[in-house]
C-alpha cells in the first residue's frame, strides 16, 4: 500500500462504486473487558457493504468511541443511510465533507476507505508484528496472563492500567509481569488517560525500572502541555493514544514535542489516507506510530492490518484484539502466530484477504441499511 496520502487517495477515489449496504451489529466481549474509562460488555459497529460496478463487494467497518454520545450514534447512522442513497450513482462523501461531522465522519471515512481498500486488489501481506494485552488483575493472575501470551508466541505486551489506587499496587502488577516473562519481553503500560501530572510523574518514576517501553497516554487526552511536561520530568518514553484524534492534532502534538510515540486508531482518525498522514507528519519528526484498535470485529482490524504494513519502525501493533468478541465475523480469522498477524487469503478474498460470515452477520445485526433502488 502506498505510504504518500496523495496517492492513495487518489487510489481509493478511483474505485468505481455501485452501491452501498451496512448493518448495524452489537457483537458481546466473551468475558467483560475492563479498562481506565469502564467496563465494555459489547461491541457495536457498522458493517459497510461497498458494491463496485463489477458486482464485487467491498467491506468496511465504522465504530466510535466507547464513550460516544446518543447524538453522536445518530449521526453516523444518518450519513451512512444517506449514503446508501447517493451511491448507486457512483456518489461518495469526500474527506472535507465527513470532516465536517466530527468523529462520526472520521469513523464512516475510514469504513468507506476500508472498503475501497478491499477493492482495489491484491495488498501486502506480509507479516505486521502485534502485542499482546494483559487486562486489569491482581499481580499473580497478570503474570500468568502474561506467560500464557509469551506462549502464545507475542514478544510484546500491553498492560492496562489506570485504576489502581496506590502507586504500590501498580508496581506490584509489573513486577510480577517483568519477573514473569524475563528482561527481553517489551512491555507496555495503557492508562487510558486515567492520571494528573504529579501522579504520573511519581507512577512512572516507580516502573522506570522494569524497562518500560512506552506509556500510553498517561494524561487526559486535552493536556498536550502536561505531555510535553511530563517528558521532561521522566525517562519512560510517553505514547499519546486518545489524544491523536485526527491529522491536525497529530502534528500539533509533533510541534509541541509531547509524544515519543503515536498510537493511531484508524476509525479515529479517519481510515487508510489520514494514517498515511499522520505517518508522513510523525517520520519527519522521527516518532514511530503504532496502529490500534476500537476493538473492531475482523472487517476493522484487517484494514489496520493492511495499513500497519507499510508503517517503519517494526514496533509491535495493538491488533490482536478480534478473539476479546464472541466472534470477529470472518469465515477464517485473522492469523496471529508468533506474535505477528498475516491475514487469511484464499479464493474469494479482496484485497484485505477477508471473507465475511454471513450467517455471524446475520446473527449478530441489529438494524440494516439497504442499497437504494
């Protein structure tokens, strides 16, 4: 895939479209997913359908934020029936008018590219490197977790946190995990932006020594100032996560020197172009980027898949998210071995190597939008 946004957008505008079909589902977690913002029982997300002219079918995927407003739901439901209405003519959104919506734009820009992605061939398929994720739980339970994914072949390990109550308990939890799976095991703190600036200075200082290799967003997403600060005050290299809300606030946290390392959700942002954006913008300054997921189904991740390809820096992605749901809705899932993600392939399969479950789909919708007449 292509790393110059110019060109793969102009790539992706150039996939002639027929039609357009979603469906709404609510896919359940297998067991409820903890993090620093709450608890997730269920994963809803829109299911795009983008037919060509030549009868092929494209897939794509639209999720919002775990915390996304009633309003914010309508709105992503309004612009992809109304949609469904202009693409028989071969009509599309463009990029400046979904902008105009906020993040329900930004999450039906990146099913519409994801979509157009699937269409426009054959992709790399080569191997990306993704980590594994070590929930909330007591420091003997996370070191079993955390040698059961070192088994399962990941090298790199995520560890949520943000709700502890003391900094003591959060240091009992990477001591065990270190202790666990020994110093060449790269591990990751997520706090989902749960900490103030002095708890973060003081909670960083205490895990420093277990060889962190990055904290992701250890600051409310709105505290560009705080990041760059707390960079400064610490030598745990600081990932901003829900604070890369879009190209623009990528480079401005570039411009403000308070990230050491973006980490990238593609329905965020906006899909395939933006993180191509956000890429060009964060090599120049010479800041890896990390791909991760809104825990999207199959459809979702495998279009981060295709994007994380052609990222530099061989960090491990936050991908390996599909086996948290009852299912990912694909006929195959994405494969996952030795900590690094291929996708299925086969006969059939578009440019993502994808093959819906229609029978998963079926069972799993709650609302469908039809292809207009």
């Amino acid at each position: 895939m292509s790393n110059d946004p110019a060109a793969l957008r102009a790539l992706l505008e150039a996939v002639p479209v027929a039609g357009l079909s979603a469906l709404r589902v609510r896919v359940p977690f297998r067991r409820p997913f903890a993090t620093a913002t709450g608890m997730w029982l269920h994963r809803e997300a829109w299911i795009v359908l983008l037919v060509s002219t030549d009868g092929r079918v494209g897939l794509g995927e639209a999720v919002l934020e775990p915390d996304a407003t009633e309003v914010e739901e309508t709105i992503l439901a309004r612009v992809i029936r109304e949609t469904a209405g202009r693409a028989r003519g071969g009509d599309l959104p463009d990029p400046e008018e979904l902008e105009l919506l906020g993040g329900p734009g930004r999450a039906f820009r990146a099913a519409l590219d994801g979509a157009r992605l699937d269409l426009a061939g054959a992709l790399d398929d080569a191997p990306v490197p993704v980590n594994g994720t070590i929930g909330f739980a007591g420091p003997r339970e996370g070191a079993q977790a955390a040698l059961q994914a070192i088994e399962a072949g990941f090298t790199t390990l995520k560890l949520k946190a943000g709700a502890e109550r003391e900094t003591e308990d959060l240091v009992a939890r990477v001591r065990a995990i270190r202790q666990a799976v020994g110093p060449d095991v790269r591990l990751r703190v997520d706090v989902n932006g749960a900490w103030d600036l002095p708890t973060a200075e003081d909670r960083l200082d205490a895990i420093a020594r277990f060889e962190i290799e990055y904290v992701e967003q250890p600051l409310p997403a709105d505290d560009t100032a705080g990041a760059a600060e707390l960079r400064r005050r610490v030598g745990v290299p600081i990932a901003a996560d829900e604070a890369v809300y879009a190209p623009l606030a990528a480079r401005r946290l570039l411009a403000e020197e308070a990230a050491d390392v973006l980490v990238v959700k593609p329905a965020r942002v906006g899909g395939p172009v933006a993180i191509a954006e956000i890429a060009l913008a964060a090599r120049a300054a010479g800041v890896p980027v990390v791909l991760s997921t809104l825990f999207e189904t199959g459809i979702g991740i495998a279009a981060a898949r295709a994007c994380a390809g052609g990222l530099p820096g061989g960090l491990a992605h936050g991908l390996a998210t599909a086996g948290l749901l009852e299912h990912d809705l694909l006929v195959e899932p994405l494969v996952v071995d030795g900590g690094r993600m291929i996708p299925p392939g086969g006969a059939g399969t578009g440019g993502l190597g994808i093959l819906l479950d229609d029978g998963a789909l079926r069972r799993f919708a709650v609302e469908a939008v039809e292809a207009a007449e």
